[in-house]
C-alpha cells in the first residue's frame, strides 16, 4: 500500500509544482529576491521557498485526512516543522545573509570578533531542526546521536553542493530513486519533495532559477530524515563518516574543481545543464 502511496504522492506533488512554479518566479522577480549565478546573472533567488510552499500547501489536507491517530502521523508533523525551520533559516541567509564570512572558520572568526553571521545562526538552528527530526527516526539515545549528526551533515552537504544548477536535486535525486527502490515503506512520506524537484529542475539546468540555501537546506534535511528512517545504525555510521569526509574536504579545498578534474564526475554534473 504504501508503494503505491509513494508513486501517486509523486505524480501528484509533480503537478502541483508545474502549476504552482510559474507565479513562484514571478513573485521572486517582483520582490526583487535576485542574485547572480556562478555566470554573473541576475535569476529569481532562494526558490527554495517556492518548493517549501508547495509542500506544505499539499501535506496539511493530508494531514487533517490522516487524522493524529495515523501510526507515522509523529514523523510526518516533525518532518513539516524540520523542513520549514531549515528553509526559513536558508530564506534569511538567502535574502540579508553576508557573503564575507565563509566555511566553518569564517564563521567561528565572526562569533569570536562578537559578529552572528547568518550562516551561523543558520547552522545552530540547522542542528536544532536535525535533533528535532531526529526524535522522530530514532528509538534510542545512540540512534538519536546517530541520526542528528547525520540530518545535519546531509542538510549542509546539499548546501555544499550548490554551487552549479542542478547538482544538489540530481545528487537528491539520485539517492532518492535508490531509497525509493530499497525502502519502499518509508518513500511515501518524501516522495511529494522528489515530485516537487522533478517539476522544478528544468528550471534550475536551464539557468532560469536558483535553489537557494532554502533550497539546499529543504532537500538535505528531508534525505536526510529519509536515511535515518532506512539504515540500520551501522550503514548510518559509515554515511556519516563519509560526510564528516566530504566536510573536511570542503573545508580546504574545492569541490567544483574536484568535480571538473574527474572526467565522469564532470559529465554526470554537467548533464543537461544548459551551457553559456
């Protein structure tokens, strides 16, 4: 039941978003929510929001449908109230946030001179929201400090990773497709997100829009949760070992440059983006 639930979900949040995108860019665009892109052109910013607003618009019927009494009722509110903690924080940071302070040192140098950035206030209420979702997949203390870690590294990877149109909702993607295939039970409660992406991302190879921190912060989080939900906590052990990796690789060097140096890394990055 559930299975099917998963892919109708999909199809449906998938024509919510072709319907709604549209009058998302353009409330963007009248509101002045612009920023340039890694070409220098001025696109409709943070349409992060955009895609939060389409999942919340299309889960609270279905949640007054489903009624409290519903077994994953929990899991689903505290998904809501994580996901939309994270683009709100992403929204700030999108719309006032300093682009002077960068990585984990630039904002630890900002905290100590005095200065709250909005990536750090982003990143402690990031973790906040990651804890939060964490009660919710997990059943013990350990699984509970398993889960939040790796929520939270999700989230911020994904961030990490937006840096060229399309590569954090084709890697979303990617491993959605896969927990789709392997955790049938649980696609269900995040299938409207991928609906919702596959309806968006034309926009985002295309160069007509950009996703935002809102974005990157709305797509890790629910992948995230959606990990914690389908791994036992040694196969979470091993993800957030490789994040930790991934972070400090970030850190210090380029993922972009990384990615062009890799033949196969830069095709699957590239594809379907349109070129200059």
């Amino acid at each position: 039941m559930n299975g099917w639930m998963a892919y109708l979900l999909l199809v449906v949040f998938f024509v919510w978003g072709k319907l709604l995108f549209p009058s998302g860019l353009s409330f963007l665009n009248q509101h002045g929510i612009v920023a340039r892109n890694y070409q220098g052109k001025a696109l409709p910013a943070s349409m992060g929001v955009c895609l939060m607003w389409g999942l919340f618009t299309g889960w609270v019927p279905l949640l007054l449908l489903l009624g409290d009494h519903h077994p994953t009722y929990p899991v689903l509110l505290m998904m809501l109230v994580s996901s939309l903690t994270v683009c709100l924080l992403g929204w700030m940071d999108d719309t006032i946030g300093s682009k002077s302070a960068k990585g984990w040192k630039g904002h630890w140098r900002s905290w100590k001179q005095g200065a709250w950035t909005t990536g750090a206030m982003k990143a402690w209420g990031g973790g906040m929201a990651a804890a939060l979702a964490a009660a919710a997949t997990s059943s013990g203390v350990i699984e509970w400090l398993m889960d939040t870690l790796m929520i939270a590294m999700m989230t911020n990877w994904l961030n990490l990773l937006d840096l060229r149109p399309g590569r954090s909702l084709k890697f979303f993607l990617l491993f959605g497709l896969a927990l789709l295939w392997t955790a049938p039970n649980e696609a269900w409660l995040f299938t409207p997100l991928m609906g919702l992406v596959l309806a968006y991302w034309p926009l985002d190879l295309a160069g007509k829009a950009m996703l935002g921190d809102s974005g990157s912060n709305l797509l890790g989080i629910q992948l995230g949760m959606w990990l914690a939900l389908a791994t036992s906590t040694g196969t979470a052990l091993i993800l957030v070992a490789l994040l930790l990796g991934g972070h400090i690789f970030a850190e210090k060097r380029s993922i972009t440059a990384w990615i062009e140096r890799n033949r196969w890394m830069a095709y699957l990055d590239a594809l379907g983006r349109k070129q200059p």
